[in-house]
C-alpha cells in the first residue's frame, strides 16, 4: 500500500522575500532581490551583484537562542532554521525544546556547502596556532549536516534527520527523498527543503569559471535575465526553501491545510557521458528524468499546465527549453506555460531547488503563474521552439492543476518533482 | 580582585550558558557547573575561552579538566594571575 503525499506547510527565505506572504506577493509583482554587494567590489569579484535575504538581528531571535547564536556564523544554516521552522508552524505544530520525540517525522534538508564563513573564521585561528581557541561549534556548523542536524533538535525529529547534496539540484532532491519515506511509509511526516550560504567565499569559485554575468554591476535587478537574448550569466543567490511533506492519511486525521500533492518524480545522472560532463547536462538524461517523471506521477505530458524551469540565465537555457519540448513532445502553442524565478531571486544554488518549488507550490494553491522578468528580448532560439505567450512577464491568474519543477546540477545530475493541486 | 569580585565575574561569564536559572542566581563557590547549572558540556570549552579572555591568561588542557565547577574556576583563574 502506497501512500499519497501531501503538503501541509511552507516556508521561505528568499533574496525578494522573507516569509511566505512577503514572498507570495513579490512573486506576483515581479520583484527582483537582487542588489549591488560592495563587498564583492573591494574583492575584485567581476560579478558584483547577487541576491541575499534581508535579516534583522531581532528576527534572527525568534528562531535561534542567545546561546545558539554565540559565534554564530553560518548563513545557510540561519536560512534554513528560519524557512523550516517556519514550514513546521505553518503545517499546524508548535516549536517547543521539551516536545515529545516525534518517531513518525524526520527531515531531509540539503546544503551545498555549511558555514562557509565560520570555517574561514577557524582556518585563520588554526594557521595561527590557535586550534584550542576554536570554541565548541566549529563542527557542527561547518559540517555538511549542520542543518539537518540544528533543525532535528529544534523540531525534536525522531525518524531520519539527513542533509543531502547534489549541487544544484539539492533542494528538487530533497523533497522527492522526504516524499519516497513517506510513500514507502517509513515516515508519516517529512520536512524537506535546502539551504545555501551567501556571500564571496561561496560564490568566488563560480567567479572565477566566468559563469556570472559582469555585465549588470550598475543594473543588479536587470541582471538575472533566463530565457533573455542578452543573457550573460547567472547571479549568484542565496536563502532556503522549506517544505513539510506528509501521508494524505496523517494530513487528514489531523485536519491540516493542504497545499498540494506531490504526485511523483524522478531523480537521475547523465554520467557525464553523450555530451554531459562535469558542469554541462547530457540532454539525454535530462529528457528522460522528465519523462519518468511524468510516468511514475500517472499522467500524460500533456497534463503538465506549467513548468517551473531550471533556466539559470547562461548559454544553457535553449537547450533546457529544447529538452522540455522533446521529453513533453510539445512545442508552440502547445507548450506549457514556463517561468523561472531565478530572474528575480537569481541562483540560489543548492537552495535553488527548495525556494523554487515553494514558489511552484505556491502557484497552484493561488491558481497564479508569477512573471518572469528580464526576459522581454526572448532568445530567437526559444521563440522559434515555444510560444512567446508561454513565457508571461506580467503575473496571470489562471486555471492550474500540475506543475513540474526540475532541477540540474554540476555533476550532471537532475531531478524532476511534479507537484497536482489539491482540491 | 576579592572573591565576591571574582564570583561575580565567573557569574556573568557563565550566564549565557546555563540552563537552570534558579541554580544560577544561587550561584556560589559550591555550584557545579554541569550537575547544577546544566551547562552543556560541550560548552565547558566556550566558558574556558570567556575565562581567557576576560582574565587574559591561558589555560591549558591539565586545568581545563579540572575546571567543572566555581571552586575550581576560582583556583586556577587565581592562580594564573598569581603567575603573571
């Protein structure tokens, strides 16, 4: 007996939005975060722009103690303390450090890198012989799992409390994780999501690959431009996506609101062979994750209503486009409609996945498709495949029922989530 | 530094630590800081370094063991600013 799974609860720290209302409302409007950071001037960044969550130090409070956040250095974690604590309130259950252990819920919550900055913070103390002088966190916030592992103890978690990690496609792998357990019915009750920390130690490496545009130093919310002729690359970002998934059966018992199904998906890997390599996608493999997507979800590619792309803003947005239309066998008028919210947020990185299938699941709770911006000079490459109607700029509220969200990362590793509105 | 100076300094080191209020403001020689004010242990090195700094000496990993509780928080801090 399969279970069906269900969202009960979101939750969100974006470069446009903190919380999900902010974060609802800028999407519809169009609202980029993405600002002018001096600091990756005075580095020599060539790319100077990016998105980051907008956090005071009183809200960081209201989701960590004074104690947890001595020496506290780690915006990934802070990120993705806040959207899942978050998710957990929305889905209807309290935060309280003396809950009862809860065996039926646990989290799979994905990170790219942990502390990035804390563990600069230590390599300097240790290279000056100070390694007694590194205080008692260190670890656990540079460790990979440092935010399953923060997010286990706040929520008090008793089935699995795992962080994985695929690169970009981290957060899309992680709710497909969470909603497997769940399916399998191993776990009742999953929070899943990812997190990405900010700032030029975690984006330099890409920098320097020249994968970032240069171009929009003066125009940072011009910048991020998927799908756009006069795309030069992607802006980094940054924030945490937060899903909590459950069987339809405990989400009922419970009378929790439900946001949506997750139907299906696939996770897979071009192996970097035919054309995929280290950083390129084998478009073979692409195709076909969406299709067994589409598959292990019961339904045709012709009951996708709208797509939610991975569409990073580099050359590789035509080609994304070309394998939709192949593994869907639709193109033109035919095509879904598509959007990618990296034109606002920019690449949040392995919390891409998460933020971006919030705003998925958001869509079709709200019956909306959020505008992509920065693509009004469409790419002759993508308007000769699909219908430029397809790519709205202003938000439209219309009818949808199932929406895909895929994800591609370095690695040559993808995976696809097909989300079905709950009525 | 009196003693009292001195407890009263360690108090307010130890304060952002502690997980049994009413033990806290109790606080005296006697208090352990694990069994009484619930410190976590992995902390004991964090309070370690706030006794450093505040004090300005080094404590090394021999006292460190031994410092669990005020009394001897008090003897090696006293006896490290003796050695200055």
């Amino acid at each position: 007996m399969k279970n069906r799974v269900v969202i009960t609860g979101l939750g969100v720290v974006a470069p446009n939005g903190v919380g999900i209302d902010a974060f609802s409302e800028a999407i519809k409007k169009g609202d980029s975060g993405i600002t002018f950071h001096q600091q990756l001037a005075d580095l020599k960044f060539s790319c100077c722009i990016g998105g980051i969550p907008k956090i005071s130090e009183e809200q960081k409070l209201n989701y960590l103690t004074p104690l947890q956040l001595r020496g506290f250095n780690s915006s990934g974690i802070l990120y993705g303390c806040m959207a899942g604590i978050d998710a957990w309130k929305d889905a209807g259950f309290t935060v309280d450090p003396n809950s009862e252990l809860d065996f039926d819920s646990g989290t799979v919550f994905g990170s790219g890198t942990s502390g990035v900055e804390k563990f600069r913070e230590a390599i300097y103390k240790l290279d000056e012989g100070d390694v007694k002088r590194l205080g008692s966190t260190v670890v656990v916030q540079t460790m990979a799992s440092g935010i399953s592992a923060f997010l286990g103890g706040i929520l008090g978690l008793g089935n699995q409390v795992t962080t994985n990690s695929s690169a970009c496609t981290t957060g899309t792998e992680a709710i497909l994780m969470g909603y497997e357990r769940i399916k399998s019915g191993q776990a009742k009750r999953m929070l899943v999501g990812s997190c990405s920390d900010d700032g030029p130690y975690i984006w330099g490496g890409f920098d320097a690959m020249r994968v970032m545009t240069y171009k929009h130093n003066n125009s940072p919310e011009q910048g991020s431009r998927p799908m756009s002729a006069t795309a030069s690359g992607f802006v980094p970002g940054s924030g945490s996506g937060a899903l909590v998934l459950e069987s339809l059966e405990s989400a009922l018992n419970r009378n929790a609101a439900i946001y949506a199904e997750v139907l299906g998906g696939h996770i897979n890997s071009g192996g970097q062979r035919e054309g995929g390599t280290m950083t390129a996608p084998n478009s073979d493999a692409v195709q076909r994750c969406i299709i067994q997507a589409v598959s292990n979800s019961n339904i045709s590619t012709n009951d996708i209503d709208a797509i939610n792309g991975h569409l990073t803003a580099t050359s590789k947005d035509s080609l994304e486009i070309e394998n939709w239309t192949k593994a869907l066998n639709r193109k033109g008028e035919n095509f879904p409609y598509i959007n990618s919210l990296k034109s606002m947020v920019g690449h949040c990185l392995a919390a891409s996945g998460s933020i971006e299938s919030v705003a998925t699941v958001l869509q079709l709770k709200e019956q909306f498709i959020f505008p992509n911006i920065n693509c009004e000079d469409l790419h002759d490459e993508i308007s000769e495949m699909i219908s430029e109607e397809k790519i709205v700029k202003e938000v439209l509220h219309t009818e949808l029922n199932i929406a895909a969200k895929a994800s591609f990362g370095f690695g040559d590793v993808n995976a696809c989530v097909i989300f079905k509105r709950y009525i | 530094m009196t003693k009292e100076e001195l407890i009263a300094k360690l108090k307010t080191i130890v304060q952002p630590y502690i997980q049994d209020e009413q033990a806290f403001e109790n606080l005296s020689e006697d208090t352990d800081f694990i069994n009484d004010l619930k410190i976590n242990s992995a902390n004991l090195v964090d309070v370690i370094l706030d006794v450093e700094d505040e004090f300005d000496i080094r404590i090394e990993n021999d006292d460190m063991e031994k410092m669990t509780s005020v009394k001897a928080a008090m003897d090696i801090v006293n006896e490290k600013l003796a050695e200055k």
